[in-house]
C-alpha cells in the first residue's frame, strides 16, 4: 500500500476542491450519461436529438420494450386503408448505427432515484446522470364498467398502436351491411384529442366505399365538445349524410357500462348495440412514471415548462403524453418538440452547450374522407405557471377542395418529415 | 431629442410602414390582375402564340427561377443557357445529390428531359429539393419548353452568384440587415425540421435548405404579413423576431442539400 505523504494529499484535496467549481461533464470520470426510458415520438427524438448535438461528449442511451414502433399518428389512415401498416411502422436502426445510441431493447421496470439507475425488468441497472422519461399513457380500464384488457381483444381500444389497430381494422373489414359500430370516447385529458373523431370519419369512408348504406356508427362522448367539431360535423354531413350520430352526455345521460358479450354499450338513455365496439378509456401516464414518482393526483407528470425538467426530480425530465404540458395537447408532434427542449437542457446540464429559452409547437392534420384535410396548431412559450399558447389557427368551414387537398398533402409531407426526425434519415 | 421632434419621428416611422404596407398591397392586386389579364389571353387560344402561352405557365416558376440579362441564382438556379446544360451543374448553386447524380449520369437538359421533369419532378428525380409538383398536362409543358427555349438563351452572367439587388427593400430590410446567429438560428429550426426535411427532400414540404439569406428572410416575412397564406407558417411566424428570422435564415443558409 502506497503511504499517502502530506504533499501527494494536498495535491488530492486541491483536486478535490477544483472538481467542485468545475461544470459537471469535467468532473465525470468517463462521458456523461444521458438515458431515455421510452422510444416513441418523444422518446426517440430526445435521444437523437442529445447524441446528434451531444456529439462526443455524451453517453446515450435509448430504453424501449418493442423492438419497433408503429406511430399512433396516421395510425387511422391505416384503417381507413390509406397506409399500409409497414408504412407506420418505424425500426431504430438508423438511431443505433447513424448517431451511436445504444438502444436496449427490455423493460424498465423501476428508475431508483437516488442511486440513479433505471432498474430493468431483468433485473439489470442502467445508470443515468440525467433521465428523459417517455413512457406515453396506460389505459385505464376501470373508467369504463365492464371493460378490461381481456375486453380489450373483443372491443379493442386500439390508443396504442400496434396489434391492437390491427385487430380493429381486421373487425372494421369484416363487418357487413346493416351492422353497427359503437365508440366510446375517452374523457379528458387523453392523447391526441382530434384523433377518436378522424377515425370515426375512416370508419365512415370504409363502409361508405363498400355502400353499406344500411350500417350505422354511434359515437357515445362523456364530453360536451370536442376537438374540430365543426369540420368533423361538417364533414360528416358533406360526406357520410345519416351516417354518423354523436351524443354528448347532455343526450345520453351518462355512460353506465359496456358487456363485451353482448357487444352493447349501456347509458342512461339507451343501450347501443354494436358488431363493432371500439372503447377508448381514460388514460394515465405510462405506469413507468407512476413507479418513479413523477406523478401528481392527476395521474400525469408536473414539468417546468421552461426546460421539461420534472417538478420532483431534477435529473429528470418527463416529455410527451405522460406529462403536463399545459395547453399543449397530447400529441406526436407535442412530444417531438418537448423533447427538443429538453434535449437541449441536457445538455447545457451536462456538456456546458448554449441554452436557448424554450419553444414549443403543435400541429394536428386529422383526414375526414379522401383529399379531405383539416388542422388545428398552435405555438407555445413557457409561462411561470404553464406552457402557454401565444398563438394559434385552425382550419375553416366551407373551405374549398383545392385547400382541403393541399392540406391532406401536407400532412403526408409532415408524416415524412417528422418520422425522418424522430427516427433518423 | 425633444419631445416634438420624437413624436414627429415615430409617426413618419409609423407613415412609413403603412405606405410600404400598401405598396405591398398594391403589388399584390397588380400581380394578381396581371396573372387575371394573362388567364383570359390563354382562354383565347387564337390570339395567343405557344410562347406567350408558356410566358404564363411560366409564372409559376418565376419566384424561384430568374431569366434573361442579368439572371442571378435565387432559391433556384438561374435559367440562362439552360438548353444543352448537363443537370446538377450550374456554378455556385446548392444542388441536391439527387440532381447532381443525375447529371453524373448524363443528363442534360434538352426538350425531352426537361418535359419529363416539368411533369413531375419528385418522380424523375426522386430526392429533388424542387419544391414544384408539376405540370400534369403536356400542352403546358410544351408552350413552356417553346418559352424557356427563347428566352433562355443569354449566356450565364458572371454575376449569377452576385446577392440579388434587392427589388422590395422595404420587406425585411431589418433583418437582411443583420447577421443571423447561426447557432441560435440551429435552436429554432428544430421546429422547422419536423415538416421540412433537414437533407434538403421536398417529400410534400417544401425544401428550404440551402436558401440565399435575402429569399429566405423575405419568405418569412411574407407569411408574417399574409402575402402568402399556408395557415402553419403564418402561426409560425407571426410571434418571430427580426433576430430570430435573421438566425434562421442564417443556419439554413449554411447547410449543404444532400
């Protein structure tokens, strides 16, 4: 054993002391390590976004429990046979071979806060010096009397996409002339607001294509409104006359439960029945954020809107549907921009890079039949409160063909584009 | 400086906005009868030649394509000599590689290809960063080839790379005048690079990578104004700053097409 001499301590100590005025990535023994639990439109666009910018100088790496992703967006036009499947469906290849993330393909099972360290369901440890936490929602079944996942494989939610959107289009393409379908619409808030009413219209498109003039499709809100309500109402009209009927719950009375065996779906009101019943819940953060207790009351995660950082937890940040974003909806393009955010704070945290004052932007394209486009944006700064809007536009009634294609074009464009940033081109 | 004098200051300030505001106007309305008056020519097929017809058609690649004296490159190469130039070539413009291999491979532009490339060009040459989604019908096509082929004939300028003298100062003029931050110009575009691809791809968005400063700053500004009307850039600029412009315009200058 080395005898420590007075001279070498004091050298010791005198390192000791400058580690502490350094910036952190200086007093790091290897690279700094920045881990993102979840690969969806937040997930993966946080972790391309630090290992593009981090260059060298950060260890990152990306948590995802499928080895690829079908996006939720444009997930209805696959429905409404506008895309294949293979065509939503994104691998993260180009992330681990084009920028050097590794990605993990398992479960994080539980994020120990003091050790920093994301435990894997396998029982492996991840250790972070900054997390991004991503997890998107969970399903809760319960809010719905009567449906659970087991109910989910006969009315399929299909709020994640994947083999449930399979599962859905499968039924859609089965059913017959004079059959029914039922929606339950989820209760705020819950991601992508438009997005339950674009696949009402896809639903439409297809029996309308197939002349099923006989079928009807009952949409049962427990909302009084919803998002672009007048061009979806518009458009059902223009398009799908008779075919569509939404009742709020000032019609309905309130929603009392669903029987997977019988296919109905009960309200004060009336009972509907359906050959197709598709129910979307209400939703929570992903159960991951719960786990790591970055939820509040709400089920969702406070953030500082300033850099997306969570309220509870400094080396943690939370983006996308899991969060709070404040009049940010939960969307793709949401969490594409969050995470930009909070990428950015990352890595002033970790390398000492610039950091801007945060910016935020939505928009949403929803299609209601065939070159028949419509959106809803917004732009978004960080209040001491909240993310606030600052400005915002929607689409109009009335508006002529030529603009609706153009609109559906640019959501195609937008698809390209956003996949390409999420994912790597 | 006196009271007086700084009221007297700001409101010649503020006449000065609103007159330049109204030439901008007024330039509106005169394009918009000058493309009315050239609509009814070409209702009237008789009175009208093949070229003149194409003169029309071409209105609609004049924003970004400049011919005849003079012609410098803009947000697309300038169109002087084009007859028998190999595609991908022309000096000092940001061609993406798609075209550039084109023209590796030999392509050269003549009245075959450039029908094949006016009737869609995302389908000739995939990759293009021509954000144009062409001309479906083929009698368009061919009074504007008969057009380009006269009105292109003037040698190149020496100046084609030269920053365009500015034809509408008053639209921007702060911003051009600044020095874009290109760091901070990289920060905001990433709100961009979610609809318009950062390799330069025009896949239904239009590519703005590789833009000159001036065309780029004057783009933005004509949302923010509502000369031009796509409802997402006009909410995307209409909080954006002289600096914030300047620092865009700047960063997608910079970047090569791939």
């Amino acid at each position: 054993m080395t005898k420590l001499t007075r001279r070498s301590f004091g050298l010791l100590a005198g390192a000791g002391a400058a580690s502490l005025a350094m910036p952190f990535y200086a007093r790091a023994a290897g690279k700094p390590r920045a881990v993102v639990i979840g690969g969806g439109a937040g997930g993966a666009t946080a972790a391309r976004y630090l290992a593009k910018d981090g260059g060298d100088d950060l260890d990152v790496t990306l948590i995802e429990a499928n080895s690829t992703y079908t996006t939720c967006f444009f997930s209805n036009l696959y429905i409404g046979g506008y895309r294949s499947y293979e065509s939503i469906t994104h691998s993260y290849d180009k992330l681990a071979s084009n920028y050097g993330i590794t990605v993990v393909n398992g479960m994080a099972a539980m994020v120990d806060r003091d050790a920093k360290e994301v435990i894997m369901a396998d029982g492996s440890k991840v250790p972070y010096d900054r997390l991004v936490v991503a997890p998107g929602i969970d399903l809760i079944y319960e809010s719905v009397q009567g449906y659970s996942e087991e109910a989910a494989q006969i009315m399929p939610h299909s709020w994640k996409a994947g083999p449930q959107t399979q599962l859905l289009k499968s039924k859609l393409d089965a059913l017959e002339n004079g059959q029914n379908i039922v929606m339950v619409a989820p209760p705020n808030p819950y991601r992508c607001p438009p997005g339950p009413y674009e696949r009402v219209s896809m639903f439409a498109h297809v029996l309308n294509e197939k002349g099923f003039t006989d079928s009807k499709i009952f949409v049962i809100d427990p909302k009084p409104k919803f998002s672009k309500q007048a061009l979806f109402q518009e458009g059902w009209n223009k398009h799908y006359a008779g075919m569509i009927e939404w009742y709020g719950p000032d019609v309905h009375g309130g929603i009392v439960g669903v029987d997977p065996s019988t296919g109905e779906v009960e309200t004060d009101l009336d009972t509907f029945q359906g050959d197709l019943v598709n129910v979307i819940p209400a939703q929570k953060a992903g159960m991951i954020a719960q786990k790591a207790g970055l939820t509040n009351d709400s089920g969702f995660c406070p953030i500082d809107p300033k850099s997306m950082r969570s309220q509870n937890d400094e080396n943690i940040f939370v983006i996308g549907d899991a969060c709070i974003a404040g009049d940010m909806p939960k969307s793709g393009f949401s969490a594409n921009s969050q995470a930009k955010v909070a990428a950015m704070a990352i890595r002033g945290d970790l390398t000492g890079s610039r950091v801007f004052p945060a910016k935020y932007s939505n928009t949403c394209w929803s299609l209601i039949e065939t070159n028949d486009g419509v959106k809803v944006g917004a732009q978004y700064a960080p209040t001491d409160e909240k993310i606030a809007s600052t400005s915002k536009f929607i689409s109009q009634t009335g508006e002529d063909t030529a603009l609706r294609q153009r609109t559906y074009e640019e959501s195609v464009g937008w698809y390209n584009g956003i996949t390409a940033d999420i994912f790597g081109a | 400086m006196r009271l007086g004098a700084w009221t007297e200051t700001v409101s010649r300030k503020v006449a000065d906005i609103r007159f330049s505001e109204l030439q901008i106007r007024t330039q509106n309305l005169l394009h918009v009868l000058t493309v009315t008056a050239a609509v009814g020519l070409t209702g009237n097929a008789a009175s009208a030649s093949d070229a003149e017809r194409g003169a029309s058609v071409y209105k609609k690649c004049r924003a970004c394509h400049e011919l005849g004296e003079g012609a410098k490159n803009g947000v697309g190469p300038h169109l002087d000599g084009l007859f028998g130039r190999t595609a991908g070539t022309l000096e000092g413009f940001k061609y993406s590689s798609a075209l550039k291999k084109k023209g590796e491979e030999g392509l050269v532009w003549d009245e075959t290809s450039l029908d094949a490339y006016l009737e869609k060009p995302r389908g000739f040459v995939p990759g293009t960063r021509m954000s144009f989604l062409g001309l479906k019908k083929a009698e368009d096509r061919a009074d504007l080839i008969t057009y380009l082929k006269q009105s292109t004939e003037a040698a190149p300028s020496d100046e084609a790379n030269a920053p365009a003298t500015d034809a509408r100062p008053e639209i921007g003029a702060a911003a051009m005048a600044l020095e874009g931050d290109i760091a901070y110009g990289e920060y905001l575009a990433t709100e961009c690079v979610t609809c318009h691809q950062t390799s330069g791809r025009a896949d239904g968005i239009p590519s703005i990578v590789g833009w000159p400063k001036d065309a780029f700053i004057r783009a933005l500004f004509e949302y923010k104004v509502n000369l031009r009307t796509n409802q997402v850039m006009q909410n995307m600029t209409v909080n954006m700053g002289n600096e914030e412009i300047a620092a865009l315009a700047a960063y997608y200058g910079s970047l090569e097409p791939q």
